[in-house]
C-alpha cells in the first residue's frame, strides 16, 4: 500500500472550525431551549441568529465532497478505505464512550439513559444498522458521511470514478430531484442522501473542475448548485415540525447559496496568513468537538444550570469542550491512525505473499 499525502488546504480547516462552531450555536442557543434538552435552559437573545446557524452543516458537506475527491485522488479502493476508517473510527469510538459515561452520570431530560447494548452498537458506528439509537443527534450526519464514502469506495473500486463521474452525478442529482419532489422514498434518501446530494456533488464537481475546466464540468458544478440552493425549501417542513417554527423565505434562498460560496471561496482561495500549525490544529479539533457537544452540553446545561448562571456555564463547557477536543486530537488520534495504516499495511502485505505463493505453486 503506497502512501499518497493529500495537500492540506488551511483554508478549509479554518472553515471547518468555524461550521462547527455555528452548529454548536445552533443547539445551544436555539435548539436546547425549544426541545427542553438543556432542563429549560436556553438563550433567547440568540436564538433569531442561532437558528440559521445550521447552514454548518451545508458547509460540512460541501467541504466533504470536495475533500473526498481530493483524498481519494491517486489512491486505490484500499487506500481510500484504510484512510476513511482511520480517520474517523478511533476518535468516534472514543466520542461516543466519552459521551455514554456523561450522560449515565448526568441524563439528559427526555431522553433515555445510554444502555451497554446501545454503546456497543457504536462500534461500526451505524448504530441504527444494528436497532440502536445514537448516543447523540449529532450522529446523523457522520452516517450521512460513511454513506457517501462507501459510494466513492465502490466507485474507485469499479474504475468509473475518474472516468464516469459526471454521468454518476448527473444520475444522482436527477434521482434526488425526483425522489424529494415526487417519489418520497426513504430508502432511496438514506442510501443517495437525496436531501443534501447537491452540495456534496457541488464539493465533489468544484474539485474536478479545478482540475480540469472544462464547459461539461462547469455545467454539472452549475446544476449541483442549484439543486442544492433549492433544497432547504424542501427540509423546511421537517424544521417547522421539529421546532414549530417557520423561517423567512428570504433567509431560505440565502443560506444555500451562502453555504456554496463560503465553502469555494475557501478551497479556492490563497491561504490567509494564518500559521500553519494553528490552522491544522483548529482545523484537527472539528471532528471531536462535534461529536461531544450536543448531549453533553444538555446535561452540562441541565444539571448545572440556571438563569442566572447560564453564560459563565456555557463558557466554561465550551471551552472545556475545545480542551477535550484538542486532548483528543494530538493524544489519541495521531496514534490509532498510524496503528490501523500500519496493520492495514501488513495485511496487505501478507495477502499479497499468499497470493504469490498461490502464483507460484500453480
């Protein structure tokens, strides 16, 4: 297995940092109060701005398809496999431990205290896949994410990503037109990501046409975008069902276009002058603040807080959180990382010796 370095781009760390921050805000400051998560804790004064702050995730899928594409850029199945599950793997399981042990000592009210059987299930992560809730919300869309690279993984495995990938994204943005405007499968939304397709094949195409511009590619990149602009319309519904609350038709056509330019002006853009090393590391904690924040900042704000402490607690947990975070980061992922490339590594290795010796006693 050949080692291929993917070109680290700062600006998208930075962007990645700043995504989850929003979404962080999103829970706490307009979330938490309306589903009563946080024990009637809330922010009132932030929820009219907070409540848009779930374009972080938009961002997020933005940037995974462009980064996906970049990383699988050059790389076998295998390797692309290897780097997913090394990536994300470890600091989930540790994530989601982490949160099952907070959550049995400081429950979060409306929800149901973590069972072993539930925690265990987090182990491939789909915990759904087998019966199990996830131990946070938060986990929808990393689902969302391993989907989405099994695709890729299947595609670099038959031979058509770099040769048929705009014919497979033309395919896949005209099933999720049709799937969310008329059809309303959910099985064809969970295995294709219908609702939020057009911005990871925005990422995906932006990537490809950076290196090769061509009228066919500025032409798909055209079409994802507007299927990804038109879709917050169409995940409306389910936001008014969940908070009772509907936004503005102006906000709506905004963030979808907002989401788009943030994530291509910082891929496509000079790096800011930022070090390197503090770009990385803001950009390294994304993934574990993620995972933490959401149930763990309920039963922080449930157990701990009042009305009148409410902003010296947040403080604290929030950065209480990037500290965690950081810990996770550079003592526990670097490590697994290596370890699960190097086993992968020889097991490639021993495969290929029998195989050889299979050759050869032929």
């Amino acid at each position: 297995m050949t080692s291929v370095k993917t070109p680290r781009i700062l600006n998208l760390d930075l962007l990645r940092f700043i995504s989850a921050l929003m979404v962080l805000l999103f829970h706490y400051g307009f979330r938490m109060q309306i589903s009563g998560e946080g024990g009637g804790i809330g922010f009132p004064e932030l929820a009219p701005l907070a409540m848009w702050f779930d374009i972080g995730l938009l961002i997020f899928f933005a940037i995974s398809g462009y980064v996906i594409a970049m990383s699988a850029e050059g790389r076998s199945a295998y390797e692309f496999a290897v780097g997913r599950v090394a990536r994300l793997w470890p600091t989930f399981l540790v994530c989601a431990t982490i949160t099952a042990i907070v959550l049995t000592i400081w429950p979060v009210p409306a929800l149901q205290p973590p069972t072993l059987e539930q925690w265990m299930a987090h182990a491939v992560i789909l915990s759904r896949a087998l019966g199990q809730p996830f131990l946070d919300g938060a986990y929808w869309t990393i689902a969302y994410e391993i989907i989405f690279y099994g695709w890729v993984f299947l595609l670099i495995a038959i031979g058509l990503f770099d040769r048929g990938w705009r014919i497979l994204v033309l395919s896949w943005l005209a099933v999720s037109v049709c799937n969310e405007i008329a059809l309303g499968s959910g099985v064809l939304q969970k295995l294709l990501i219908t609702e939020y397709s057009g911005y990871f094949a925005f990422g995906l195409v932006l990537y490809k046409t950076q290196q090769h511009r061509s009228a066919a590619n500025l032409g798909v990149l055209g079409l994802a975008a507007i299927w990804a602009i038109v879709t917050p319309f169409l995940t409306e519904p389910d936001f008014v069902e969940t908070y009772g609350l509907s936004r503005h038709v102006i906000g709506l056509a905004l963030i979808g276009p907002a989401a788009l330019a943030a994530m291509a002006i910082a891929a496509l853009s000079p790096s800011l002058r930022i070090s390197r090393g503090w770009a990385m590391g803001l950009g390294g904690l994304t993934y574990p603040l993620y995972l933490l924040h959401q149930n763990i900042g309920y039963a922080v704000f449930a157990h701990f807080g009042t009305d009148d402490n409410r902003w010296i607690v947040g403080i604290a947990l929030v950065a209480s959180l990037l500290l965690l975070s950081w810990l996770i980061a550079k003592g526990i992922e670097p490590t697994a990382r290596r370890a699960i490339v190097q086993f992968a590594q020889r097991l490639e290795d021993g495969l290929s010796r029998l195989k050889q010796r299979a050759v050869q006693a032929d």
